[in-house]
C-alpha cells in the first residue's frame, strides 16, 4: 500500500468509538476481470477485518448500484461504463463473500457519496464517522468529504483502503487530509490504539 507522509496517529483506546462504514467491498470491485477492480482491494479487507471486532454493532456495509435510468451527466457515465448497467441484483453488485453476512446493516446508493440521511441517522450523537473500503479516489474520497461538510468528524483507514490503482489511492488520501481536522488520515492500528500503529 502506497505510503501517505503525515498521517494522523489516533493512540487512545477511546478513539475506537464512532461508527465504522465499510464502502462498497463489492465483486465488481474485488474481480480482477472487473473494469473496476482495485488492485489492493484483498489488502484493504485484511484491514477491514481487523476493525470490524473493535466496532461490533456499530458497522454498516454500502453498495454502490446502477440507477434504474439514469439521468442528467449519470447517463454519460453509464454510456462509458454499459457493463455496469445491471439490476441490483446482479453478481457485480455483492458484497464479496466474507462480508455478505445479512445481519449487518447495508446501504444502498446510486451514488459515489454514502453520505446519506440513512447513514447520518445510524451515526449517532457522538458524531465520528470511520470510513474504509473501495475505492479510495471515489466513493471513499466522495463520502468523506460530504460527512466533513455536515460538521462530522472523519477518520478514514488508509491501510483498509484500496485505490482504483497506488497513485490514485495515494493522491485521493493526501487530498482528504488537506481538510484536517475535520477529516483525518490515520492507519488501522492507530484507530485501534495499538502501540508503534
């Protein structure tokens, strides 16, 4: 995973809180035959899985989907992408099978940004967000921002992330920390607490 000069180290155990929003750890994104494949993306579920004991109850999954009809510059997007114009139902669109557990939480958007009021909602009044997941340079990248925008405080996991490719993934998490302290770069294990993380 591309190195990131300046991350944030979060040391204290009581950092564990907030909600923690695994982004779209999908087959569209994890096939390596798949236009959307992210390279790293069995490195960002390595991290993923170490953060999701810290959480508990407190994870929710998202899936990007295709619209049923797309419109206004979506239209464009999905001329460029027609593979992508499937149901939601459509193998593309699962999450990869360790993560396909029905009793957590999904949320489904048409859109990169999961910023949604549903996962305003699941958030809490503690108001710290933790973001992990694909990719990087986009739906990573959009949902930080938005929640950033709304007043939430943002962690995102760069080493349980994954980038469209290692520049992209870099670039995209230097750009999100630019926006201290509102968002934050940190590692896994400094989100974990743990020591040297």
């Amino acid at each position: 995973m591309s190195e990131v000069s300046g991350l944030s180290e979060v040391s204290r155990p009581s950092e564990v809180s907030g909600l923690l929003a695994v982004i779209d750890m999908q087959e569209v994104f994890a096939a390596p035959d798949s236009p959307w494949a992210a390279p790293r993306f069995a490195e960002a579920a390595q991290g993923i899985r170490r953060l999701l004991p810290a959480f508990g109850e407190r994870v929710v999954f998202t899936r990007f989907l295709a619209p049923a009809a797309p419109s206004g510059a979506w239209e464009a997007y999905y001329r460029q992408w027609t593979f992508a114009s499937r149901p939601p139902d459509a193998p593309l669109w699962r999450l990869v099978d360790e993560f396909a557990d029905g009793a957590r939480p999904t949320l489904d958007t048409t859109t990169f940004g999961k910023w949604t009021p549903e996962l305003a909602a699941r958030l809490g009044p503690e108001g710290r967000l933790v973001l992990a997941g694909v990719s990087t340079d986009c739906c990573v990248l959009s949902t930080a921002l938005a929640a950033a925008d709304a007043g939430t405080e943002v962690l995102v996991a760069a080493d349980a992330c994954a980038g469209s490719d290692d520049d992209s993934h870099a670039k995209a998490l230097q750009i999100m920390d630019l926006y201290r302290p509102l968002v934050r770069v940190t590692t896994v294990a400094g989100i974990l607490g743990e020591e040297g993380g």
